[in-house]
C-alpha cells in the first residue's frame, strides 16, 4: 500500500490557514494547513461547477469556492452553503521529514 | 406557509422556514413548467456547450422531498386577498395562507418602439433555448442593450462564431453597476474580439431581422436580441394593494405594507438598513438567495434584521467579474493591482468606511480578495487604505484588525 502515498509539497508551502493545489496523475487536490498546524486534503474542484478550490478563501477549516461562495469543511469534505451540496471527497494526510503526503486512491 | 415564485429565491426561503422550524405546509407555486433552476448558466455554458441544454436544478430543490416541500409547477397564481387570506389560482380554486411570500422575481422588459415583439428575450431556459438554435448558427447577432445580459450574450455569440453588432442607449457599457474603468476594459475585451458597439443610439423599429436607429439608419442581422434590463414582476402585489415603487416595498424584515405578506428576491425592493433608508432592488442571484433565506426565517417568527451585503459576478470571455457592497456609495477609490491582468478597486465613503469593491479579471487572482473585502464591508470596516493598496499583505490580515 505504501506507494499509493504520493509527496505532494513541503510543510512550508501551504501559509496557515490557506490551501494551495497540487495535481498528480491527472487528478486536482487541495491541500489545507490550518491555524494549528494540522493538514488536510481533499478534491481540487467544487462540486457546483469544476472550479478549483485552490483560488477559494479560508476559514478556518471552511474552504469557501471562489466562484459562487460553496462552502466546504475540508476535515471532513461535507457541504456546508449552498449552492454546492454535494460533498467533497477528502484523502488522508501524513507529515513525514516536513513534507505532507497524501493518500491518493 | 405559501410561496409564489419557484426561482432561487422562492426555493430558498421554502428550505429556510423548514430549517428554522416551521412544521406545517409549505407550498411553492410557480407558473414554470420547472421546479427552481439556476439562471445564471442561460446567458454563459448553456449556450455554449456542445451538449444539449438541460436546467441545472438549485440546490435547494434537491432536498423538497426530504423536507416535505410541495412544488406546483405549472401554476399561476392570478390573485392575492389580503383581508380573506387566500390566493387564487389561475386555473381556478383558491388556498389560504398564514404568510405569504411573494418571490416572483423579474421579467426581461420591452422596448417601447414599433416591432419590439421582433426581438427575444433571455430570462427563462426556454428563452436560452430558442437563442441557442439562433445563435449558434454562427450568423449576425444584433443586440440592444450594453448590460450585463447583453454583454455576456455578446460573449457566447462570439463563442459560437457568430458575429456581433450591440447597441446602446447611453455611452457607455454597465452604467448603472460597474465602475466605468472597469466597464471601459470589459469594452475594449469585446471590441478586440470583433464586437461592433454604437454608442448614444435611439431605435425607431425594430423588425424581424434589422433595427432602424432614429437617424435613418439600417442595420441588418440574422437575429435582434434585446437585453435592456428586468422589470420586477408587481402584477399581484399591486392588484392586492401593496406599496411598490420599482420593486414590491419591504422593511428591513422584507415584511411588505401587509404584516403577513413577505417578499424577496428580484421582485423586492427592500430596506438594507447598513446602506440606505430608502428601499433598494437587486438582481443578483446572491441576494435572491439570501434574501429568500431571511424571508423564510422571519416567516417561521426570526425577526432578523437584513445585513445582506449584495454580491455579483459575471464572466465573458475569459474575463470575470465580481462586485461586492455598492461601489456607487464610494467617494474615494483606491486601487489594488493583484497581476497585470486582474485589478480591484475598493470603494470608501466620506468616512472611510469600505462600502462596496469591484474586481475584473482572472477568477483565480482575485476571488479570495473580494471575498475579504465583501466581509470588510459587512463589518461597517474603515481599512486603511494604504493597507488596502498594499498588494504584498495578505488582505485577510485586515480582518483580524
Ligand atoms: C440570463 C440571466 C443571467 C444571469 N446571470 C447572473 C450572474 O451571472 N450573476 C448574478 O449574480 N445574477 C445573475 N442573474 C440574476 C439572477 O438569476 C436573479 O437575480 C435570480 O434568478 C432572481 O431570483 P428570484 O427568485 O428573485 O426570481 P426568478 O428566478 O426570476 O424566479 C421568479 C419565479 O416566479 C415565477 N412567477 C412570477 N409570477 C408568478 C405568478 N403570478 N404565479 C406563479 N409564478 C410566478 C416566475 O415564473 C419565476 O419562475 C442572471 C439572470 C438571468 C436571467
Ligand atoms: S462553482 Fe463552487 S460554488 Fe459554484
């Protein structure tokens, strides 16, 4: 199982409290950090339309959609604001010499 | 509980006064042959996709099962008895109601010139329908009106490689929403495609395939498309009696001159205690959105204030747009570059409070920044606007201040 862990950035690349994207075998994710430290991971796009989440703003472990405002919970991807209500799928995250992996399917 | 009007935001207040409680009936009525469905995609994908056009169903119509909502499609409400209660359908038969809320939105107006009934119209999906045939068969689209429905159909004729001459009244494009810089760059994107824009016209006849401007003038197309603004759609509520002026008049609870009878969305001209103490009317599918939640929290007994700040966006080309508070409020400007292609302005009263901000360009460089702003704006905030120019600092930093 260990190669499905793929090496998506450095600690230091996500700002606390923010999200950036990564792509990997043709697939878009967001990484979050948040206030405290902790990382997560989810699809890349909003489920409203395929926007990438990664322009969105957040709040705490709100990803809001930078299209029309969809909110996200990123530790759990569930739909929190419409317009988007379908939730987001979210993928484990591990912290391994100061680099976040993620477990990609 | 009865709603009139099944758009955004009939459909929202309907989940709203579910979740805040209302156990009994709600019916939404609404004389579409659709439940609510997202308007905005009519002027911009649905036409330009290669697949066929389907309604995009609003999230909140997804959940009326579950909820217990009943939808009556298909069905016009003809009248409102305010001192009997009831409404009366236009197929016969009345049903009472406890309160009720009008969200019968708006519909595209008319020109008041000879063969207006020439030209279409975009409000519907049926109306985007009948455009996408005529459109996409890449011919010579003349559109009256440099407003948004205007320019974003302009966009996807383009698209669809067609060829576009648009006419406007005034002289300039989005004059009554958008900061004229930016409204002279979206401008220039469309002349720079290849749009042909006639400034400072007047028609005086519109046919089947042409205008004829007020100075003689001919220009012939394949079709005439008329997006010079909605109307809200009164009808019921001036019949029964309530106030109106440009819009059904609420308070800042969105209640109308009647204490039962609520409204929203399009067709309200509401009190938004933070900007004005004069009712004001939007069309934007945020505001819908919300203000049908408010009205269906207050319906179920909430009391809450309105504190909406409005938000609008919109895209043509590559470029997006997105406008935040009432940037026509501001008396100072101070712009914040983000890239070479993406720029925002914010908007600052006489006291330097943030009333409203303008962003045109790449979605990606500037979604995050007017979301910021638009909860600068909320907050009554006074940044500092050396901050706000200061495209090095994370915006967000001034929330926290
Ligand atoms: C083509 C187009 C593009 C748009 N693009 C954008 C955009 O990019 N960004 C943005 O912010 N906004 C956009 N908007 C605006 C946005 O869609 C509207 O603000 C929003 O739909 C308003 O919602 P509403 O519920 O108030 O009205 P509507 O959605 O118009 O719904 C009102 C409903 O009430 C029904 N009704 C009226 N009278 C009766 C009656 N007597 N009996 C029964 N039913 C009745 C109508 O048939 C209609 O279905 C766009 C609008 C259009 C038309
Ligand atoms: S695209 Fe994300 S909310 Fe619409």
């Amino acid at each position: 199982m260990e190669e499905r862990w793929i090496d998506a950035c450095a600690l230091d690349d996500i700002e606390e409290e923010d999200v950036i994207g990564f792509e990997h075998g043709g697939q878009a994710y967001a990484l979050y950090r948040t206030l405290d430290d902790r990382y997560f991971c989810t699809d890349g796009l909003c489920t409203h339309e395929k926007v990438h989440l990664c322009d969105g703003l957040v709040m705490d472990t709100i990803i809001e959609c930078p299209k029309h405002n969809g909110r996200f919970d990123f530790t759990s991807g569930k739909a929190k604001g419409a317009p988007a209500c379908i939730d987001l799928k979210t993928y484990e995250t591990e912290i391994r010499d100061g680099r976040v992996f993620i477990k990609a399917d | 509980m009865i709603i009139i009007g099944s758009g955004e935001a009939g459909g929202c207040a309907a989940v709203a006064l579910r979740e805040a409680g209302w156990a009994g009936p709600i019916t939404l009525f609404g004389e579409e042959r659709h439940g609510p469905y997202e308007r905005p995609p009519l002027s911009k994908e649905l036409l330009t996709d290669t697949e066929p056009p389907r309604t995009r169903t609003s999230a909140e119509a997804k959940r009326f099962a579950e909820l217990g909502v009943i939808l009556r499609p298909n069905t016009r409400v003809a009248e409102i008895s305010p001192e009997r209660k009831l409404i009366r359908l236009q197929s016969g038969g009345s049903v009472p109601y406890e309160n009720l809320l009008l969200a019968t939105g708006a519909r595209a107006r008319l020109l008041k010139v000879p063969g207006s009934e020439y030209a279409l119209t975009l409000r519907s999906f049926e109306d985007a329908w009948a455009l996408r045939h005529l459109l996409g068969a890449g011919g010579h689209a003349i559109i009256v009106g440099g407003g948004f429905i205007g320019l974003e159909l302009a966009a996807s004729a383009v698209k669809l490689g067609g060829r576009v001459t648009l006419l406007e009244s005034r002289e300039r494009l989005l004059a009554r929403a958008v900061p004229s810089a930016l409204a002279e760059r979206i401008r220039l994107e469309h002349a720079r495609r290849g749009v042909l824009f006639h400034f400072g016209t007047a028609l005086s006849r519109i046919e089947r395939r042409a205008v004829i401007l007020d100075n003689g003038e001919r220009i012939s197309g394949d079709v005439v498309v008329c997006g010079v603004g909605a109307e809200p759609e009164t009808a019921l509520a001036r019949k029964a009696g309530l106030r109106i002026d440009n819009g059904i008049v609420t308070d800042d609870r969105l209640r109308t001159s009647d204490p039962s009878i609520y409204a929203c969305g399009d067709c309200a001209a509401s009190i938004h205690p933070q900007f004005s103490d004069k009712p004001m009317r939007f069309e934007s599918w945020q505001v819908a959105r919300e203000q049908g939640a408010l009205a269906g929290r207050n319906m179920a007994g909430a009391d809450e204030r309105q504190s909406i700040v409005p938000w609008f966006w919109s895209e043509q080309y590559d470029l997006h747009l997105q406008i935040a508070g009432l940037p026509d409020l501001g008396e100072t400007m101070v712009e914040r570059i983000l890239t070479d292609e993406t720029q925002l302005q914010f908007h600052l009263d006489h006291g330097g409070r943030l009333v409203g901000a303008a962003a045109l360009g790449k979605l990606s460089d500037l979604a995050r920044d007017m979301r910021v702003a638009q909860m600068l704006i909320a907050r009554n905030a006074t940044p500092d606007p050396a901050a706000l120019a200061a495209t090095g600092r994370r915006l967000k930093t001034l929330l926290a201040a």
